[in-house]
C-alpha cells in the first residue's frame, strides 16, 4: 500500500499502466470446456506445496480422501522454504508451562490494532482459536519439533512466537513431506496449473496442468487434465517475485525493491482466480520486511540478527542522528516507513547489538551467527568509537543512544517510542558490538481471494461460495488486514490448510 517514504524513494520510476497486465474482460471467460476423459482422478487436488498445501493434503488424506499436490516448481515448499519457521500460538501448553499469561483473545486483538481494521474479525477469530489446537497437531501428527523459547515480534503484547528446533520453515516442511510420502500421497513438482476447470453449472471439476514444466518457459510441459471429485485447494501463495503484477497493483513497488520471496511468488494462479469468477480483495496492501540485509538477495539470514537481536536485545539506529529512530517493537508498516525515511536523507539504519544479543540468536537459530560474520552481512566493532568511525556517527552521541537504551531498560519506559523490553533483556555493555544493514524487501501479499469462514472461495458476482474450490495461505486476503503481524502467516497457513483440506474432504463429490 502507499508509503510517504517510498513515493519519495522512487521519484521519476517508469511506471506502466495500471491495467496493462491484466486480460481484456473480452478474451476472458470464468467457464471451461471440461474434458470428455480426465488423465488422472482424485477426491481433493492441491495446487502448492508450502504450509497451507502440505497442511491441507495431510488433512485431507486423514479424512479419507485420495489426495494429490501440484508444484510449478522443481522444488517442494515455495516460500515456506525460506520462511523463519517462527509460529505465534496464543494460550499455548508451552506459555502455560512458563507462566505466561495469554489468549487467543489479546492475539485476536493485536492482529485487529495492527491490520488497521481492515481484517475481517470472523477470520481472524477463527485463526486464533484454532492456533493452539493446530500447534498440538503440528507435534502429534506431522512430528515437528518446537523450540520452547517464547519470544516476541513486533506488534505481539506477549512472548508467543516460537522457533521449528531446525530453525527454519523446513523444520515444517520436511516431517510433513516425509507424512505424506509414507502415506503414498503424491507430491507433483514441475506441474504448471494453467487453469481452473470451472463448469457453465458454476462447479470446479478439476484442473489443467503442464507436467515436466520448466519455469520460466511458458508452454513448456505436457497438458493434462486433472480431475477433483470433491474440490481443488488453491494453496498458490503471493506474487511477491511479480514486479510486473505488483506494479499494476503498487506502482511504487517497481525494479528498485528487492524481495524476500522465491523466483516462482508469480501471479499467474492470481489471473487465473480472477478469470474464473473468484472475489480478490485488499491485494493492493503489499507488506514489505523491514529487517532485510541490501547486502544479500532474497530472504536471507542477516534479517535474524535484525529481528532478535537488534530488536529484542539491541536497538535499531539511524546514521544521521547516531541514534534510535523507532519503536523496534513497532509493526512491520512503522519499522519499514521509518527505514525508508532515514534511506531517502542518505543514512543508512542499522540493527545494533552486543554479546548478549547475539546470545540469545544463537538460542533461537542455532549456527547462523557465523555464517553471517562469514558472509559480512554483521559486522563487528571493538567499541563505540569504531563503529562510529566506519559509519561517520558521532561517537558521543552514540554512547548517549546506548546510555539512553540502558536507562530505558531499567525502567522497563521508553517515553520517546513506546517501545516493551523482553524479559530476558540485559544491559548493553562496553563492546564488541555488532551491527547489520537494514533495508526493506517485497514480503507478503495481504489481499487475496475471499474465503468463507470454512475457506470455500466466494464467487465475485454471488458472494456465494464457488462450488469444489477451497483456498488458504498467503492467497487468501482478508485475515490480516493493512499489516501482518510477524509469526502469523505460519499460523495462517497451517489453521486454514488443514481447514481447507477437511472441508474439500467431506465435500460431495461431482461424479
């Protein structure tokens, strides 16, 4: 969505217009022929591969269906595969265990505040209230193994969030993949959906692949025509990788903006949704992470040392004022404007901290410290007055930003940002110190298709459900509203997948 610091960031951008990408309504029709003889048969297609797919076939192989997934690319997970693997669970047995007061109720309202309102409350209720139930199932059922240190992200009211012990989105992907295989549900890579088998009676009775697609080549790959007795998941996630898409949507989000996203977040599933008649709301609120490193293409890791040790145990400060610039607690709207204002003066922000920080990363994400100072995407400095040398800050006014951190830490106040302190939170010291650049990438699609509460897809004329297409993950919009909170796409994901996958189950099927 707009950003005051962004529109000044790409002042004199070639935009294209707004409607250049998009198919003539003339050459578009929501109704396909559906063919004579399907190629293959099953209750319940999934097209996708990351949490939502992987949540919503297991789902609905446990219910009994024969189930089958899709993946354009030649890899299984999609952006789950570069996700942190973080999962925010309110009221948890882990949050209880430690004593930490929370409920579905205080994330309802966190996720509300910081979605400006804009997320649909029955959805987001929903979410909530099944987080914990699904945590139990991702323990039990698929066999992922948690990291029981809570932590916090930016816009949580309580340490809720925890960490896959691998320390990232594979610590999902990889148990749930290995479920799957031993339960003989196929995994498909290389399938290209090229269209959604909607019938003139309104139903979706399958789906068109390319199979051994290369991406990047499109008509690359044999048709075949898929059959769905029951439904088809849509789990496609966003168009991140999209710049010509996004750009019809954010003309500000053009070539200058990196993502954090996989080469294959494209929009072709998007199109394909619109053509056949699904309601897309809100997909012009595009987040963008704030803690990325400039230093690093996509995703990266130098974003970890941001976000847990600059932003719990550290602060994030501005070059031009040698000091801090924002509430690092903020949500990710906030911190990725405040970035963007200290870039477009000509500083740079960077995520500061010291031993103790780097502590407490190495608690959560076990041996990607190294690999950073390795990559020099972090950087270590003796003392104050190193650091403010290699970035030209006053070295004064920096130990008076450390003093000022310290002071605010003890008395658990920070009146200029309102930041909250984590209760591990120690005093930042004499040195070293360690710092990483910070600039801010294309992350997550906020709209998408519109879903009932059950994640049946609502037909765009009817605002009826389209009958046989379910949806969840990052394709779906209304949940999260203006901003996502850190930590709850993962829930997102695996709530309404596993949904998804139940519902496309007891479906009555077609034929």
């Amino acid at each position: 969505m707009t950003q005051i610091a962004r529109r000044r960031l790409l002042q004199g951008a070639a935009l294209i217009p707004a409607a250049g990408a998009f198919v003539p309504a003339a050459e578009a029709s929501c109704v396909n022929p559906i063919p004579t003889k399907f190629n293959e048969t099953y209750d319940v297609v999934v097209i996708g591969s990351g949490f939502a797919g992987l949540a919503a076939a297991l789902a609905a192989h446990e219910a009994g269906a024969k189930t089958a997934v899709f993946e354009k690319m030649a890899f299984i997970g999609g952006n789950s595969s570069l996700s942190g693997g973080m999962l925010a669970v309110p009221g948890s047995s882990v949050q209880k265990a430690q004593s930490i007061k929370d409920s579905p109720e205080a994330l309802e309202a966190d996720m509300e505040r910081i979605g400006l309102g804009l997320g649909d409350p029955a959805h987001i209720r929903f979410v909530c209230e099944k987080a914990s139930e699904t945590f139990e199932w991702t323990r039990k059922v698929i066999g992922v193994e948690w990291n029981e240190n809570l932590t916090g992200k930016g816009g949580h009211s309580a340490s809720r969030c925890m960490i896959t012990k691998q320390g990232t989105g594979q610590g999902i992907i990889v148990p749930a993949v290995a479920k799957l295989k031993a339960a003989g549900v196929p995994i498909r890579t290389g399938c290209f959906m090229e269209a959604v088998l909607r019938d003139a009676d309104g139903r979706v009775k399958g789906v068109r692949i390319r199979e051994g697609y290369v991406f990047g080549k499109p008509g690359s790959g044999k048709v075949r025509n898929i059959c769905a007795k029951r439904a088809v998941i849509l789990a496609c996630g966003g168009f991140g990788a999209d710049v010509r898409y996004r750009k019809t949507l954010d003309p500000k989000l053009g070539e200058a903006f990196l993502t954090t996203n996989q080469p294959g977040a494209t929009a072709e599933a998007w199109r394909e949704a619109s053509r056949i008649g699904a309601r897309i709301i809100q997909a012009d609120w595009i987040q963008c992470l704030p803690s990325c490193s400039p230093l690093e293409q996509g995703m990266g890791i130098a974003t970890h040392f941001a976000s847990i040790s600059g932003s719990l145990f550290g602060f994030w400060l501005s070059t031009l004022s040698s000091s801090r610039f924002v509430n690092e607690f903020g949500d990710r709207k906030l911190c990725t404007d405040a970035i963007l204002t200290v870039i477009n003066k000509g500083g740079q922000a960077l995520a500061f901290s010291d031993d103790d920080g780097v502590k407490h990363l190495e608690t959560l994400r076990p041996g990607l410290f190294a690999k950073m100072l390795d990559a020099g995407t972090v950087e270590k400095f003796a003392d104050a007055d190193a650091l403010a040398k290699a970035y030209r800050m006053d070295p004064a006014k920096l130990r008076a930003a450390i003093a000022e951190y310290n002071d605010n830490l003890a008395k658990k106040s920070d009146p200029k940002f309102g930041r909250r302190f984590d209760k591990a939170a120690k005093p930042i010291g004499s040195g070293p110190y360690y710092v990483s650049r910070m600039s801010p990438k294309v992350h997550h699609c906020m709209g998408g298709v519109a879903t009932a509460i059950n994640t049946a897809v609502l037909d765009v004329m009817t605002d009826k459900p389209i009958p046989g297409l379910f949806a969840a993950g990052e394709f779906v919009g209304g949940i999260h509203g203006a901003v996502r909170i850190g930590a709850c796409a993962v829930m997102d994901c695996l709530v309404n997948g596993r949904e998804a996958g139940m519902e496309a189950a007891k479906s009555k099927a077609w034929i």
